[in-house]
C-alpha cells in the first residue's frame, strides 16, 4: 500500500489508523481496557506486520459505549455483553424494517 492509498482510506471507518495508544489516548482510557474489551470480543483489533493492534474508527465508537458503561459502574464484561446486545437489537429492527417495506410492496392490502 503507497502512501497515496493510506491517505485515501483515512475516510474509511474501518480503515485501522489508530495505534493502542492514540485510541487510549482518544477515548480517555487506558490500553488495558482496550486489552480487556478485545478479550471479551467486543472488539478485534486488526495487527500491524509487527503485531502491533490498530483501531478504526468504528472500533473506537464502540469502545467508547463500553467505556461510558464502565464509567456508571458496569463491569467490563457486562458492559461488552450490553454493547453486543445492543447491536444485535438494532440489526434485529433494521431486519423487520426491511421485511415490513417489502412486505408492503407484495401486498398494500393485507399487511397493516
């Protein structure tokens, strides 16, 4: 990859820009909870050829959910379950959406 096309991707949400500890850094953590979070498979962070982890932004914003979990008290562990939970639900929702729009499409008539 040349410098032309990381620049390019940087736009990408799951371009992995972030090192373990600008991602800390940006989420006002420590790169143990980060380690913690990757542990409960909140998030799997892609590695560098060095094996160093590296962060999206997409990963980030979900560790922040967990993170402002944490903070009101919720173990790590069971903030990463809410979190996933969470996601789950609202793929769930977007799912009947899509079924009720095409649903509707079929047959106006008899789908209330």
């Amino acid at each position: 990859m040349t410098a032309d096309d990381s620049f390019g991707r940087l736009n990408d949400d799951d371009y992995p820009a972030y090192t373990m500890g600008r991602a800390a850094a940006m989420l006002g953590t420590t790169q143990g909870f980060l380690r913690a979070i990757g542990e409960a498979r909140l998030i799997t962070p892609l590695r560098s050829a060095g094996g160093h982890r590296r962060y999206s932004r997409h990963q980030l914003r979900i560790a922040a959910r967990a993170r402002e979990l944490v903070d009101h008290g919720t173990p790590v562990e069971a903030a990463c379950r809410i979190v996933i939970l969470e996601d789950q639900l609202e793929e769930a929702q977007r799912v009947n959406t899509e079924y009720r729009r095409a649903a509707v499409e079929i047959s106006p008539l008899t789908v209330a």
